[in-house]
C-alpha cells in the first residue's frame, strides 16, 4: 500500500510545476473549503499573534496561508523528481560561501530554520552545493505512513535522516565534519521542556537542544533566512546566531532564533505553518 502511493506520488510529480499549482487549488478546495482542515487552530493562531487585526484582515491571512499551504505541498511531491538544475534555478542561497566558511574554522555548523517557506527544498538544494555530509535532524510525527513518506522524498537527497532521540548518539561518534540541520520551532510536552520564552505574543515553551549542542560541541550557528521572490521561486540567506557567553544558560542562541523567526513571519506571515498546534502544550 505504501509502495503503490509513492509510485502514484510519483506519477504526480512528473507533471509540470505549473499543473501542479492549478491541482493545488482543486485540493485546497477539498481539504479545507469541505472538510475545513484545522480552520479553527489556524484562525486562534493567527488571532492571538495580531491581536490588532480586524476580523476581516485575520480572515484574508487565513485565506492567504491555505493558498500558499497547498503550493506548498505539491512543491514537496515536486521534490521526488525534480532535476537538480531545475531545483538550483527555483532555490537559491545569496551566501553559502559563510558555511563553507565555518566549516573550515569548526568541526560542524548547526542550521536552523522554522516551519517557514520551503524548508524541504531548502534542505535538499543545500545538499547539492556543499560536499560536507549533511544530517537531517527530525522528530517523529504520528502518522506513520505520512512519516514514512516524508523519510522517501528525503531521500532523494545527500541528507543523512536521523531521529531526534538519535541525535545523542551520533554526536558522540561523530568524527568529521557536519552540517546539522534543524527545524527548531517544534512544540516539546512539559516533560521534554519547562523553558518558556515570549514567542508571536504569546507565553512559548520551547525546546533548548540546539543551545546546549552548540555550547557543548562548540559549534556555530546559523539561521537560514527563506524568503518567496515569486510563486515557485526561493532566496536564502545564512544569518550567524551570536554566541557571547559559550558555556553560559542564557539562552542567548535560543531567544535569538525566535526572535530571527518571529521577525520573518511577521514580515511575510501567510508563509508560516499557521496549521501548526505549537501551543497545545503550553497552558
């Protein structure tokens, strides 16, 4: 059963971008104008964050994001077989150079992003532009078949996928050179994390992995800054988080990445995965 929809998947995928984009629309209109995907945790979120905006601007966003949400998803499948010319031209980096960089000064880098823009293929285009082995840091998700879907697509790439509760392990045996990266606004339960920080207006608890790595490995970090030039069309740009107080809990790197992020969304919001319950662990 899995087999036969990542081959239909794949069929998919085939097609051009630009029909891929026109089905979008046919299944934005299924999942959410029928069956109204997460409309209500899209809408709180969304209202909690801008708590100046009138009902009908709130109501805009929220049309925006599922708009963008559903291109989104097609441009995932696209990666099962999209070129990496065609991938080069879609997803590009203004200073790569500045990880190349690090690399040669440090053992590893850590790179973080949000669940914004098109981390997928910003994962999978860096991969094709810097030699080092890169490592995929993820975190389980409940729908297996989905989990095992996403883990296909990914593998497409030069990305080593390894489990968060893994990551332990492999930074203990690692000895050469890495590029981890990390999608770090992720919502941990009480017991993974009691660190709160003040995140889109509201009280955040936040998972602290990254500063601790960092700190404890004496690796940079960097943000990865994705912004959307045009439909289908991605920059990036790589922003070093500082690191004043290296064996300090100040949580200096983490307040820092949300602070980058919360910035990004705000800029461009519809690109945020609004649909995201990042607060239902925290009361």
């Amino acid at each position: 059963m899995k087999y036969l929809l990542l081959i239909l998947l794949w069929i998919f995928s085939l097609l051009p971008i630009q029909i891929l984009y026109l089905i979008s629309k046919i299944i934005r209109f299924i999942v959410y104008d029928i069956l109204c995907y997460r409309e209500k945790v899209v809408i709180d979120n969304i209202q909690n964050t801008f708590i100046e905006k009138s009902q009908t601007e709130v109501i805009r966003l929220k049309n925006d994001f599922y708009n963008y949400f559903f291109e989104l998803i097609v441009e995932i499948i696209k990666l099962i077989s999209i070129s990496n010319d065609e991938l080069k031209k879609r997803f590009t980096f203004t200073n790569i150079n500045i990880i190349q960089q690090a690399l040669k000064r440090n053992n590893s880098v850590i790179v973080v992003v949000g669940h914004y823009g098109n981390w997928e293929w910003a994962l999978r285009s860096a991969s094709n532009l810097i030699d080092t082995k890169i490592i995929g840091v993820y975190k389980r998700i409940n729908n297996t078949i989905f989990e095992w879907l996403l883990l296909k697509i990914r593998s497409n790439t030069n990305v080593l996928p390894v489990e968060i509760k893994s990551l332990s392990r492999e930074l203990v045996n690692n000895n050469e050179k890495k590029i981890y990266a990390m999608v770090a606004d992720q919502s941990p339960t009480l017991e993974q994390s009691n660190v709160r920080i003040n995140f889109l207006n509201r009280d955040t608890l936040v998972y602290t992995g990254v500063e601790k790595i960092s700190k404890k490995y004496n690796m940079p970090v960097f943000y990865l800054n994705i912004k959307l030039s045009r439909k289908g069309y991605y920059e990036s740009s790589f922003e070093e988080i500082s690191r004043k107080n290296k064996n300090g809990n100040n949580l200096e790197i983490t307040k820092e990445f949300f602070s980058k992020l919360e910035n990004q969304i705000k800029s461009e919001p519809r690109l945020w995965l609004w649909s995201h319950k990042r607060w239902k662990h925290t009361n």
